[in-house]
C-alpha cells in the first residue's frame, strides 16, 4: 500500500496537482496562474504600399531604358529587329495615353514591347505608370470649342507694340 501511496504522489507531484490538507479535507489545487505568460506585442499598423515615381524610377532604369533611353525619348541602348527605335515616352498625350492605357501596355504588352504583368506586381506597375507619366508635360489637349478667340483690337494692339 504504501509504495502505491508513492506512486501516487509522485504522479500528483509531476502532474502539476498538489494535495493540500486543511482540517482533515483533502483538496487537490491547481498550480499558480503561469507568472508570466506570453502577451502577443500589437504589431503597428503600417501604411499600405502607395505607388511612388521614385520606385518607377528604379523600375524603368532596370527594365525599360535599354530600349526607350533614359530620358524616354526612344535613344536606347537597342533597336527594334526592324531596325526602328522604341516609341518615344516623353511626348504622350492624355487624350490618347491615360494612366490606364499605359499601365494595360505595360502589363500586357503591346507589338515588341514585352509583358511585363507576371513579372511585376500591380504596385510596381501603377509605380512605373507614373514614372512614365512624369516623363513628359502631359498636356491636355484643349477642346475646340475652348480654344480662345482673339479680338481684332487685341491682335492690333499687341502688333502695335
């Protein structure tokens, strides 16, 4: 009996139980909380990647300046197999180059222009996208029915000078 009795302790004692006695009752008690317990540190919210010109900047020089130059304006370091250079970046307009259709050419390709959608991400390319668009006074075209008339006086004054 009595080397059962210690078996029996020694299976509370490892288990974590421990038998306390008051006045004759024998009550088994948990172990202390755990002293000090892992609390998870929040993690800082962080800003969601934002497109940025200076990245599209990296983007071109790795990628696209061999072929359209550093500047954009089509004087790369290659020729087209025709023997034509790439298409100038530097002059595009608004009404026939939106930031969409430049990031769908981009992506996706367009004559010799490879795609470049499974190689970059969406943020890399909207990043790229705007590197482009900065290459160039994007000039809106004025609708015709905008473009300002002149008076005859105001055309004779100003020859008068």
């Amino acid at each position: 009996m009595a080397q059962h009795w210690a078996k029996f302790s020694l299976l509370v004692m490892c288990s974590g139980l421990s038998l306390v006695s008051y006045s004759g009752v024998v009550e088994a008690a948990l172990p202390p909380p755990f002293r000090h317990r892992i609390v998870p540190k929040p993690i800082p919210r962080q800003k969601p990647p934002v497109p940025s010109i200076a990245q599209g900047a990296a983007l071109f020089a790795g990628s696209c300046l061999s072929c359209h130059g550093p500047r954009g304006n089509g004087e790369g370091l290659w020729t087209l197999p025709t023997g034509a250079s790439a298409p100038r970046l530097d002059n595009l307009s608004t009404e026939y180059w939106p930031p969409n259709k430049i990031a769908q050419v981009i992506t996706k390709g367009d004559g010799m222009m490879p795609a470049w959608g499974d190689v970059m991400t969406p943020l890399q390319i909207q990043s790229l996208t705007l590197y482009v668009e900065s290459l160039n006074q994007r000039m809106a075209p004025v609708p015709k029915t905008e473009t300002p008339k002149l008076k005859p006086q105001t055309v004779l004054l100003h020859m008068s000078h």
